[in-house]
C-alpha cells in the first residue's frame, strides 16, 4: 500500500489486537491475584461482549461521527482509560468485580466501535481521486493479515513478558502502545459523510476521466442512495440522507448477495464453539487434554496466516459468493472431518490447517462486497453487521457450547455443526438463485459468479 493513510489504519489495526491478544493472557492472573477468587477471571471477557452484540442499537447514532482518524483516536483514547482502570485499581483500591466489569465494559464499547468503523474508513479513503481500483479490497485483506498474524505471535509475546515484566506493568505497556496508536491516528484526515470522501483541499473539485462511468456504477449498486425519501414522497437533499444512519434492513433492500454472506458470517460465528470447545474437550475425551486443541489451532492459525500474505495480491480476482460460500462450506467440512481425524495430532492439525486455507478468502470477498456494494452510513451499518453477527455470534455460541457438549458429546456436536454450516451454506446458494433476476445489471460481484 503506498497511501500513507491507510499503511497508518493498517498499523494500528495489528497494534490494537496484539494489545487485545496480550490482554487476554494478562487479565485472568491480575483477576486471580487480586481477588482470589477464580470466577472473576472470566468478567471482563464476559461484559466485553455485552456492548458488541448490542452496539447495534446504542452505537447507531455515533457511527456517523466516525468518519476521521480524529474521531477513531478519540475512541482509542476511551479503551486507553478502560485498560488502565485495573493497574491503577491494584496500585490503590484493589482489583474487584466492579472494576472488571467496567474494564470489560468500557473495552468492549470501545472495540465494537473501533473495528467496523476502521474498515468503513479504509474502504473510504481507499476511493480517493489518485487511486485504483480495488485498492480498498486489497487494504482490507492486508488489515485481515495483521489481525491473523496477531493470533499466532500475541499469546506467546504475552506469556514471555508476563515471566519477564508481571502482568501490572504488562497493562500499563499496553495503554501505552494504544495510545500511540492514537496518536498517530490523528494524522488520518477526515471523510465526508455527504459521499464517503476525505476532506482535503488537494481533492479536485471536477470530474476527471472514466469517473462519469464509476458514479454509474455507484448509483447502480448503491441503491440506498434513490430509495430513501421523506414522508411526503420527496427525495431527501444528499447531506439529510447520509446525516440519518440507516438501518441493516435498509442497507440490504435489492441486495441479497450481501445479506447471504452476513447471513453466513453469523452463521460461522454461532458454530466456532464447536472447533474452539469442541477439540478441547474431545481432547479430554480421549485422554488427549490439551493436544487437540494446541494442534488443530496451530494448524489453522498457520494456514490462515500463510494465506493471508497472498490474499490481499489476488483479491481483485476473486469471485464474491463463490469464495464466501466455498469458505464456510470447506470450514464445515473440516468440522465434520475432525472426529475421525483425532486422536491422531497430525491429522488434526492437517484437518484443521485444510479448513482453514480458505477462510481468508472468504473474509476478503465479503469485505470487498461491502466495500463494493455500500457507501457512507450504509457501509459503516454494514460492516457493524458484519462484526455483530460474527463475533457476537461467536460469544452466543460459546455461551451454549459447553452445555450442548457435556450433553451429547464433542464428536457428536462437531458433526452436527459441520453439517448445519455445510447446509447454510447449500441453502443459501439456492436461495440467491431463486432470487436472481435475468434483468439486473451484471457486475463483477453479482450473484453470476455463482455460475463461475
């Protein structure tokens, strides 16, 4: 990437989740240390989750104002003081349920946030005059890479340095690195909220060649922008429209491609319990404790990262649906393939590194699709969806996953989700093509690609 602006959302990206990663290994021991008392260890990933899977009620109105590096570094600046608040409560009052809560709390608004409207930035100054095309796709699945790589190294920096520092100042580096990270996001300029384009005085007021053909094509696959009107019929001017944030519903009328594939990041986000609980305690199942688990994660993170590093050089070539479908449709499979995989390690690890191959792919097409299919206040709703139904998913499944395999067994409960996600996604093929009209304009990223 050689805009300088979206190298510095790109840095802080893999700043902010090595610092989440570290977190989660700090945290749990300060808890324990403090309180004594091992139940609170889990608080503040549990409230975390609290704001994500709600965020899209309370934060709708203050996703229009994240439109600037200024306002996302305001945003880091609030994590910053909720990572804080458990060092300076162990230098003082001491570490409780309270203050783990509101650390929980505060991180989590701060993050469901942070992360979609980080993306809606990119993908907006990604179209700035001066830019090709597809520059927002690429930029996206290099940001996918540093959140990757962050899952591979972050733990193990954060064991060593918990050895080497203790986990209170272990804390206190962290906010230090967020707010750097701050700091250098004041130096992203603001974005207009009217179009989606950074504010700068360099930005040429006319139209220059070829954008006549990209503004029709925008209105064509933008179709937010003509249908919202007043009570009164009218057209609303562009500025009231794009004040107003709109709702998911809205944002996805006369776009099932990008509903099915949020559709299908909530529906992998509900079922990761199966790879994450399910190997672990398939492990303990078969006097394996632990070594399912560390194999098939180390097998998958592997693969992943290592995709990752290719992905952002092709994504201009990968087809929409059909990379969204084939990852979680390959990911099922693998679920269905691990019990006859284990106790074998290499196996597990093969199986899991083979489910994984494909995912990077599918989360790039499905930025890309976003990027591609939704401007403004639309976009940040739709990749606040995309956060919501992936990871707040996620937390719901975690939540019932214990309880549904201490009652019917891993091996069982990892083939029925492989094969619930493998049926998603069948399902959702034949919906889009029920739903396909032989006069929609083609494009790219349309629902053809099924027939790629």
């Amino acid at each position: 990437m050689r805009n300088p602006h979206l190298v510095t959302l790109t840095a802080t990206t893999f700043v902010t989740w090595t610092g989440q990663r570290i977190t989660a290994v700090a945290l749990p021991l300060v808890a324990l240390d403090q309180t004594g008392d091992a139940w609170t260890t889990g608080l503040v990933g549990g409230f975390a989750g609290l704001p994500l899977l709600t965020s899209g009620w309370w934060g709708r109105r203050l996703r229009g104002h994240l439109v600037s590096g200024r306002a996302l570094a305001a945003v880091l600046a609030v994590q910053v003081l909720g990572l804080v608040l458990v060092p300076v409560a162990a230098a003082t009052i001491g570490v409780g349920a309270v203050v783990l809560c509101a650390t929980g709390l505060v991180t989590g608004a701060t993050s469901a946030l942070l992360s979609p409207a980080q993306r809606a930035l990119t993908a907006d100054l990604a179209e700035l005059p001066g830019n090709g095309p597809g520059v927002g796709a690429k930029a996206l699945a290099w940001q996918d890479l540093a959140h990757r790589a962050s899952m591979i190294f972050a733990p193990a920096l954060g064991a060593w340095l918990l050895v080497a520092w203790g986990a209170e100042p272990l804390l206190w580096w962290e906010a230090a690195a967020v707010g750097l990270a701050a700091a250098a996001m004041l130096t992203v300029p603001a974005v207009r909220a009217s179009d989606g384009r950074a504010a700068s005085p360099a930005e040429p007021v006319g139209t220059g060649p070829g954008l006549d053909e990209l503004d029709q094509r925008e209105e064509r696959v933008r179709p937010e922008r003509v249908d919202q009107r007043d009570e009164g019929g009218r057209r609303e001017p562009e500025g009231r429209r794009e004040e107003q944030a709109p709702d998911l519903r809205s944002v996805l009328r006369g776009e099932p491609e990008l509903g099915v594939g949020l559709a299908l990041a909530g529906v992998g986000g509900v079922t990761w319990f199966a790879f994450a609980l399910g190997l672990a305690l398939l492990g303990v199942e078969l006097d394996r404790p632990g070594e399912l688990i560390a194999a098939g994660m180390a097998g998958y993170g592997a693969a992943t990262v290592g995709v990752s590093f290719v992905v952002p050089l092709v994504v201009h070539r990968v087809p929409r649906i059909p990379a969204i479908v084939a990852s979680w449709v390959v990911f099922g499979l693998a679920y269905l393939a691990l019990p006859a995989a284990a106790p074998d390690l290499l196996a597990v690890g093969v199986v899991s590194a083979v489910g994984g191959l494909a995912m990077p792919f599918g989360i790039a097409a499905l930025n890309a699709l976003i990027v591609e299919r939704t401007t403004g206040a639309a976009r940040r709703t739709a990749f606040t969806a995309e956060t919501v139904l992936h990871a707040g998913g996620a937390s719901l499944g975690l939540l019932a996953g214990g309880a549904l395999i201490g009652a019917f067994g891993a091996g069982p409960v990892l083939v029925v989700t492989g094969g619930f996600q493998v049926l998603a996604c069948v399902a959702a093929v034949i919906w889009l093509r029920a739903r396909r009209s032989p006069t929609r304009v083609s494009s790219p990223v349309s629902a053809n690609d099924l027939a790629a």
